[in-house]
C-alpha cells in the first residue's frame, strides 16, 4: 500500500470537510490503472472497438434489446450491419422506453462527457462527432476525459488476428497499455490449444505425456518475452475445480505457475462464468454461476509462492472471497466484474471489502470492450466507490482518528489501481 507521509499535514476537521475531500479525490485522482480491459492501443487496428455504434451494440445491450423488443428476434439482430444493430438498439433502449438500465445511462454518461448534446438525441450528430476524429486523437480524448493514466490489455495469443500483430510488430510501445497474458484454452479446452500449439512448434501430446508441461511452460515464456505480461489471466467457469483429474491441474501446477513465479508476475483466474446459455445471443450469451470458493483457497494456499489477482463473478462468492484473502496474503481480489459493475453491486462489494480488508485490495476494474467505455465506467465507479468511502471515513473520524487530504488520497490511489502495481512492484 503506498504510503503517504501525512504527519505534518492539516488535518480535516468535521464531516463536511471530510466529505469534501473524499469527494475531490474520488472525483479528481489520476487512475493509476485500470487493470482489467478488452482495449487495444491504435497499432492493433479493427481490433481496438471505438464510436457510436460499437458503444450502443456493446453486448450488454444487444441482451437488453433482445428481451425489449421481441418483434425482432436474436438472428434477425446479427443478420443486420452494424449502423443497422445501432439503429435499432437506440430506437428500442432510448427512444421508445427510458434508458435508465446501467449499460444504457453509460452510453449517455459518454456522450454528456465529450459535450455532445444528449438532450438532442440526434444519432447523426454523435455519428459525426467519432468520424471527424482519428482513433489515435480519439485514444488521447478519452484517457485524457476519464482521468486514466493506463489500462491493461487482454492480450490473446491464441486469436489469429492479434498473434500476427504481435509476431509482426513485436513489443507495445504506447505506455499506457500495459499487457496480461489470457490464455483460456490451456485451461479450458485443452483438447483444442494442443494442436495449435504442436503447429507452433512446441512438442505437446494430447494426453500431457513426454515434456508437455516443459514445452507449455516454454510457451508462456516466449510469450512472456514477447508481451512482457503484467499478469497472467484466464476466465474459468463457475464449476472449474483444482485440482482435479482434468488436464488444467497439471497444467496449473507444471506450467502456469511456476512460469508466474519465475517471472513474479499473478495469476488471475476469472472465476463463475457460465458459458453460452443462451447460443442465440452469442457474445451476450453468457450467464453467471456461484464458484467453489474452495478452488481459490486450495490455489492460494498449496502455491504459496504464487501471487493470484482474483476475480469472482457471482455475487454470492463476494463475501466469501474476502474473508480468503484474509486467510491468503497471496490473494488480492480486483474489481466488480461484468454482472457485478452497478452501483447497487458496487457498493455493496466495496463495502464489504473494507470491513474485512481494510485498504487491500482493488476496488475496480472496467472490462471495458469499446474504448469510450473507460469514460462512463469510472465515473460511474468513482460516484460509487466515493459513497462507500465518505461514509467509511466518517464512521473513523467519528473515534476521533485524525484524517489527512494527504492519506486520504493515497488510500484511493491504492484502490484504483496502485494497490496492484505496488503488489507486482511496477
Ligand atoms: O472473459 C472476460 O474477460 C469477460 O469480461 C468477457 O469478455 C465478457 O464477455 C465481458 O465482456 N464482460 O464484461
Ligand atoms: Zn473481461
């Protein structure tokens, strides 16, 4: 946690002042990172979703229109252009019917951000607005609107269009995206990352057998010299276990691991997704599942020499993913994910967060997919995470501990991100 030498600092007298302060910095602070995106800096190209349109058929709303307007069923959507998708998504979620949902104010929250004239609700204008701006003016715009000094990338080895970028271009050189190494397949669908990994010249057999774990370990590690990974990640579903008598164990204990380790970089494991429960929404059509909070104690506590970055995506694993990080220093849980990034979540999770964890741990992260995202999701999280703390530091002024600006301010940073780079030492 960083420490802020506050000794001769002024100290805040009263609630309001204190409430005042708490919302300056909130509002005001630097993000240091943001450590969970789905963002790309301007060399990955098509890949890097930014605009009107991507924002308004972000995948949280297709599932939003779905159940909205039914006269237009979920193939007749995809069937559409994308200009058509946005056509509809606005005429169903913001004209037809108060866009008040989370994912629709965020949209609004974007647009009020860059000036535009919400109350106009002229889609044309908006349109306008993203193409008179090139993706890099625009990359600028945004981390220059949302306050954020950085993000961290998804970055997948296994999707084509990225690995050529990498094998092409080699290391990232735009600072403000950092890299982390998402490798789903090694723990997923193994069955499938052998082949391709067998054609990439690493000698791996289906059944694990000879030096596979040695050649998947030399696999991160390639990878990890080409991306120079601020963590490893990968999204498991709800009923994952470890360990167990699948491939992913070995996998975990012969390779992830102990290339993590050697590199002294988490793990992350994305845990409680349920995949695909509804195939006809496709990208939207993933649920949520409550995990064994036993996998997260059991990879914490048999790996003690591994730090994991861990996030849990039901509701029901929040409470008791504090209560393991207070048994594993080895654990530091991150962010509201996907279901859980609304305020009523939010605050619910960071209150909880700081009864139990004090300061350590960090609060959010974006998930962002389009770019514009990183404006609405913060703002919206800071309100959020500033309610949760105004009240937090009244409850410990009201002892009469003396608070600083200055302490204050560096508790936050740590939330927002720094909590994570002072951990991996960056
Ligand atoms: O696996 C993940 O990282 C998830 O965040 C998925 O990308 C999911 O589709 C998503 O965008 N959630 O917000
Ligand atoms: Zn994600």
């Amino acid at each position: 946690m960083t420490v802020a030498d506050t000794r001769n600092a002024p100290v805040l007298s009263g609630p309001a002042e204190i409430a005042n302060a708490v919302e300056r910095i909130c509002r005001t602070i630097r993000l240091p990172v943001d450590v969970h995106t789905h963002l790309y800096s301007a060399r990955f190209g098509d890949l890097l979703l930014w605009g009107f349109d991507e924002l308004v058929t972000y995948h949280y709303l297709i599932a939003e229109v779905a159940r909205t307007n039914r006269s237009v069923s979920p193939a007749q959507f995809y069937a559409m252009t994308k200009r058509e998708q946005a056509d509809h998504i606005w005429q169903s979620l913001f004209i037809d019917e108060s866009p008040i949902s989370e994912a629709r104010r965020g949209v609004l929250t974007c647009l009020k951000a860059y000036g535009l004239d919400v109350a106009g609700r002229n889609i044309e204008e908006y349109r306008e607005f993203f193409a008179a701006t090139t993706v890099e003016e625009h990359i600028d715009r945004v981390f220059e609107v949302a306050n954020c000094e950085r993000v961290v990338m998804t970055n997948d080895p296994f999707d084509d269009a990225e690995r050529a970028i990498w094998l092409e271009q080699g290391a990232e050189t735009d600072e403000r995206f950092l890299t982390a190494l998402r490798i789903d397949p090694l723990l997923v669908t193994w069955h499938d990352a052998q082949p391709r990994l067998a054609e990439w010249g690493y000698d791996v057999a289906p059944d694990l057998s000879g030096d596979t774990l040695g050649e998947v370990r030399r696999f991160l590690m390639d990878w990890a010299a080409r991306l120079d990974p601020v963590y490893m990640a990968a999204s498991l579903g709800f009923n994952f276990a470890y360990p167990n008598d699948h491939p992913s164990t070995p996998i975990l204990n012969e390779a992830i691991i102990p290339a993590c380790t050697e590199l002294g970089i988490p793990f992350s494991p994305m845990m409680g997704v349920k995949r695909r429960v509804s195939p006809a929404l496709r990208l939207a059509g993933d649920s949520v599942g409550k995990c064994d909070i036993g996998t997260v104690e059991r990879l914490c506590e048999q790996n003690p020499e591994c730090d994991f970055l861990v996030t849990l995506l039901s509701r029901e694993n929040q409470h008791e993913l504090c209560v393991a990080a207070r048994k594993f220093p080895n654990l530091m849980p991150f962010g509201c994910w996907w279901f859980l990034n609304d305020p009523s979540i939010i605050d619910e999770i960071t209150r909880e967060r700081v009864e139990l964890l004090g300061l350590s741990f960090v609060a959010q992260h974006s998930d962002c997919r389009v770019l514009d995202q990183l404006v609405y999701k913060w703002l919206h999280s800071r309100e959020s995470i500033r309610k949760v703390l105004t009240d937090k530091y009244l409850d410990l002024a009201a002892t009469g501990w003396p608070l600083t600006e200055a302490r204050i301010e560096a508790d936050v940073r740590g939330l927002l991100g720094g909590n994570f780079l002072d951990w991996i030492g960056r």
